[in-house]
C-alpha cells in the first residue's frame, strides 16, 4: 500500500516538476543552506508527499539541494530518497553516479586510510573498464576480486565487502546483513550506491566528497530516466541519440577553438577532466620516472575545486606533493613559476603545474613571453644533472578561444595540457561536461589520462555530447558579445564608483585576444580598524547582490556560473568557488559575470541605485 502510494506521487512529481530540475546546472546560492544541503531539501520534500502535494509551485519553492549540480540536483534526491525508502534506509545512504566505476572507488579511497581490507564481490562480469592492475599500482588501492553466484552465499568478512552488479531494473536489492555496499549498474545511466548496515554510514560524508570532486551525480536526465522506470515498473528505456556524430562534431569543435589537431577528450565535468589529468600524469611519472618524486605546482587562492582536489590526490599516494604557487595580486606568476622549478628541479623532483589564465577571481593575465621563456629554461638538479621538463596544465575556463597550443602558438613548444569546464562557454551552462586538449608534445601523456578517464567512467555522457554539438560552435561569437558586455558594464561602474577596486583585463589585453566576460569588484569600505573595514565591505557585497537578484529576478541571480546564455550571475569567491581553500587565501570579493544577452539599462539603474545609499 505505502509503496503503491510512494510510485503514484512519484508519477505526479514527473508529471508535474518544474523545467529547471531538468535543465539547470548552477543553483541559487540565497536559497541554500551548506550545512543542511539535501537534508533540507528532503525534509521538506517529505512533507509534500505526506500531503500529497505534486504542484508544480510547491515543488518550485523547495529549496536548493546542493550548490553544484554535479555532487546531486533535485531529480538525484528524490530518485536516491524512493529507493532508501523503499529498502527502509536513511536516504544519505542511498548516492547515485553518473559513473559505474567511482563509487567502487570512493570505497576503496576510505578504506585506504582507515587501512581496513575490502572485497570486491561481482555477479556475471565486471565492467570491462575495472582496471584492477592499475587500482593497485596507481591509485594505491588494496583489494580482493571474487566472482559468485549467488548472493545469498556471502559470508561476513573481516573488512569491508562490495557487491557489484548490474540490474536492468531500479530498485531491486535485497539487503544481506553481510554485505557493506552496493553498487549497482544501471545500463547507461550510470550507478546507485546503497550503503547497509549503521556500522557503515561514517562512509557517506567521504563518499560524497569524492562525488562531488572526482565525478558527478547520476544526470538529471538519467535520473528521469531512472525515477520513470521505477514508476511505471518498467525496465529501463534509454532514448536513442547519436553520441557518435555529436561525439566528432565536438571533438572537431574543441581542435577548431583551440587551433589543435592534436586528440581532444570530454568529461562529465571540469574536476572529472582534471582528475584524469592528474591520475593519468601520476601514472606516467611512476613508469617513466621511477622512485622520483612527483610535485603539483597549485596556486594556494584558485578555485576551490582544483584546490582540494590536487590536496585529494597527493593524500592518496605516497611521493606525490602539493607545491603553493602565489599568482594574484602582489604576486607574478612569472617569478612564482621561476622561483618553484628552480627549487623542484634542485630536488630531482617532477614538476606539474596547474594555473588559470586570466588568473581566478582576479582576471590577471601574466606576460606571456616571459612565462614561455620560464617554463622553456633548462635547469640542474643538485647533482648537476638536466632536471625534468615541467608540464604546464592551464585551465582555460575564463577565456578558452585563445590559442596557446597549435603550431607557432606561445606554448607550442613546452608540454601544455589546456583543459575548460564545458559547464561555462562551451555549452553556455547547459551541461557539466569539460574537455582537454595538448599540444604535440604531449600525445603519449593524452593517451594516459584517456585510460584513467575510461577507468573512472568519467567521459561526457550522450546528452551532454548532444548539447556540446548544439553549442559550441556559437561559443567564439558569444565570447566576443559577453565581453562587449562586460566592458561597458566596467566602464560604467568605474565611472559611477571610481573608489572601487576593479579586477579585469585591460584594453591592451583585449586586443591580444583575453577577452573575459568575468571581473571582480573589490568595493571601497569604512572602519577603524581592519576588521572592522573587512565586515563593512563584506556586508556590503550581501547588499549588492541582494538588490541585483532582488530588483532584476529574471536576469540577476546569485549562483556560480560563466558563459551562461543570458543574464547576469553574481558570487562572493571566499563563500563559494573557494568554499575549501585555506581561509586566509580566499577572495571575499564580489564576482561578476555577464552574458551576451542581458538588460544593460537596466544592471546600469540598479547599481547607481545602490551607490547612491553607500554616499
């Protein structure tokens, strides 16, 4: 009866959903709440259903479940809240993925510190993508492989114990007390992840940490998929797509923006591609640089998520370090880069870096020449031997249609790896993936981080390929659009409030072909005292942004995005995309990001509105 009920309203929520549980992928930041997250999102989920409430406004009011749609969305908690409710769990202990492979992996990663045994249980056969000789050797991960047939046969095991299998129905476990967790694979969906047993639920907080930095949830349009099949009592319809032409027209894009005809790759997200950048550099370091150690040059202030995921990383395995590499501000990255090669050369060491340009939050852009000549230097170990050649790993989100890499280009003769979140420009805030390209130099390290990129089942799934295709070949004309935008928007402010401190590319810059659509506006403040000046300026970015998404709705919102197709978006770095950097490196300053299609007049009204009751 209660399950006959449980189906019927999940049918009215698909019926019934807003469109933006489909199709967002940057949440509401004045709606949500970190601590309570999909807690608070569930709670009063729950209250809908005991009241049988499926209108589309009472679902439109929940709040935001969590602050990246890659780690869940609405559609993953109500999909992983049925099948806990279901099999009588609490629904943390229910995670879907976009990935068949990770949350083995998300398990392995716990055990690994907590240096307790796993067996990994699989009925038929697992994925073909389970590299286990690499899981070992690379990752570091212990583990115990064992087919059977049934599993009413498992027997308690001193450790941890994984049962893999795919299903071609949700929802269909049957909990044994014996075993810890389950994975199971859902065709192209992806997996759900079900964690038994109250001895196990210290796992879910790690868990999802590695969802949200090494993967993504399971989409949401899977997720409809999935919740459709578990409605109806249907077995699982995948539409037909063309993943194959969308795959090579982005692919053929991706060469085209970049001036490359070198192998590109796509990922389910911007943090998926670079964890398969880093695994895959890892990798190639140990085969070919044996007993070296291997350093991640990483500015200590740059996006939250490339910062604790390269932290993330060097955690896992042994001779693997975190370098800091100072860029913003009082810093050039130039000397930074000089200064870290020169003593990682000194320690026979293997130097990756990993920077933006323009730098985040402070659109910097370094001299280009001056870096080339940095990274080219050949330098001594402190035998006097030649010292390993670094590779430069540039996130080129902030401006991804200059040509760093092609042939002559200024990089084209150091390895460099340019990698993007798709999430921005690329598909315009459609979609979560993200993509890599190198140069010539770097084939054989591109065919790596493809292998571990297959291993964690990380590729761009066939919507997003599908919604790449569809975007990406308008991206430069956007670029150009969001950036004439963006300078009149500049000009303005600085004319209207000259105290302010504006971070963005100069005219100069432009020309060259750095033309952002971001800046960061580090507003003018009052006190006696410094921290007295810091809580004035700090609230005053809450006053802003409140009176953007508060006079301009349609338009003005406060989320974390760039290269959205239309309106305005705005953030406190500090509060969101640096959310894990170290406290005293964040940047609590107000970033914006314009679009090509936005109401200038009337972002231009508000913000003298706003001046005019700070004068």
């Amino acid at each position: 009866m209660e399950q006959n009920k449980m189906l019927n309203f999940i049918k009215d929520v698909l019926n019934n959903m807003p469109n933006g549980w489909l199709s967002t992928t940057t949440h509401r930041l004045d709606i949500y709440n970190e601590e309570l997250a999909k807690t608070q999102f569930l709670e009063q989920f729950e209250n809908l259903y005991n009241n049988s409430n499926t209108e589309t406004s009472a679902l439109a009011e929940l709040p935001t479940a969590y602050d990246y749609i890659r780690l869940g969305h609405p559609l993953s908690c109500v999909l992983e809240w049925v099948i806990a409710k279901s099999l009588k769990l609490h629904p943390n202990n229910v995670i879907s993925f976009s990935s068949k492979t990770i949350p083995v992996i998300a398990i392995l990663r716990k055990n690994l510190f907590e240096k307790k045994n796993t067996q990994i249980l699989y009925t038929g056969e697992l994925p073909n993508i389970f590299d286990a000789e690499v899981l070992k050797s690379v990752y570091g991960y212990n583990f115990e492989l064992k087919q059977i047939e049934s599993t009413e046969d498992v027997s308690k095991y001193n450790g941890s114990t994984v049962l893999v299998s795919e299903q071609n129905e949700i929802n269909k476990t049957s909990l044994n007390p014996n075993i810890d967790f389950y994975v199971n694979l859902h065709s192209d969906l992806g997996s759900v992840l079900i964690i038994n047993g109250k001895e196990n639920a210290h796992y879910v907080s790690d868990i999802q940490h590695v969802r949200r930095r090494e993967t993504i949830a399971m989409t949401p349009a899977n997720c409809h998929i999935a919740l459709k099949s578990l409605a109806t009592n249907t077995s699982i319809e995948i539409p037909a797509n063309n993943k194959k032409t969308n795959k090579a027209l982005v692919l053929e894009s991706i060469n085209k923006i970049t001036g490359t005809n070198t192998k590109a790759l796509v990922a389910s997200s911007g943090l998926s591609i670079q964890y398969a950048i880093m695994m895959g550099l890892v990798h190639d370091a140990l085969e070919n640089h044996k007993g070296k150690d291997i350093k991640f040059i990483v500015p200590p202030n740059c996006y939250g998520g490339t910062n604790d995921q390269a932290r993330r990383v060097t955690a896992c395995i042994d001779n693997v370090e975190i370098v800091d590499l100072p860029v913003d501000g009082d810093n050039d990255m130039v000397q930074s880069i000089e200064k870290v090669l020169t003593k990682v050369a000194a320690e026979n060491a293997i130097p990756y870096i990993i920077a933006e340009i323009p730098t985040n939050p402070r659109v910097e852009v370094p001299n280009l020449i001056a870096l080339k000549e940095a990274l080219s230097k050949e330098r001594k170990t402190a035998n006097g031997e030649t010292a390993i050649d670094p590779v430069f790993i540039l996130d080129q989100t902030f401006c991804p249609n200059v040509h760093f890499l092609g042939e002559g280009e200024i990089l084209s003769t150091i390895r460099t790896i340019s990698f993007a979140s798709g999430s921005k420009f690329p598909s315009g805030g459609k979609c979560t993936a993200g993509y890599c390209v190198g140069n010539s130099k770097t084939n054989a390290l591109i065919d790596k981080i493809e292998q571990h990129l297959t291993l964690c089942d990380n590729e761009a799934t066939a919507l997003q390929y599908e919604i790449l295709a569809e975007q990406t070949p308008s991206m430069n004309q956007r670029i150009i659009d969001a950036y004439k935008n963006t300078r009149e928007y500049v000009n303005f402010i600085q004319a209207t409030l000259p105290e302010a401190k504006i971070n963005f590319v100069s005219e100069e810059l432009a020309e060259q072909g750095f033309t952002p659509s971001v800046f960061s506006l580090d507003l003018p403040t009052k006190g006696n005292s410094p921290e007295e000046r810091e809580t004035y300026k700090r609230a005053l970015n809450h006053k802003l942004i409140n009176l953007m998404i508060t006079e301009i709705p349609n338009e003005s919102k406060y989320c974390v995005s760039y290269g959205q197709l239309k309106g305005c978006y705005w953030t406190i770095p500090a509060t969101s995309t640096q959310g894990t950097t170290k406290e005293g490196d964040k940047d609590y300053i107000a970033r914006v990001s314009l679009s090509p299609d936005l109401n200038m007049e009337l972002h231009k009204k508000v913000f003298k509105d706003f001046v005019d009751t700070i004068k």
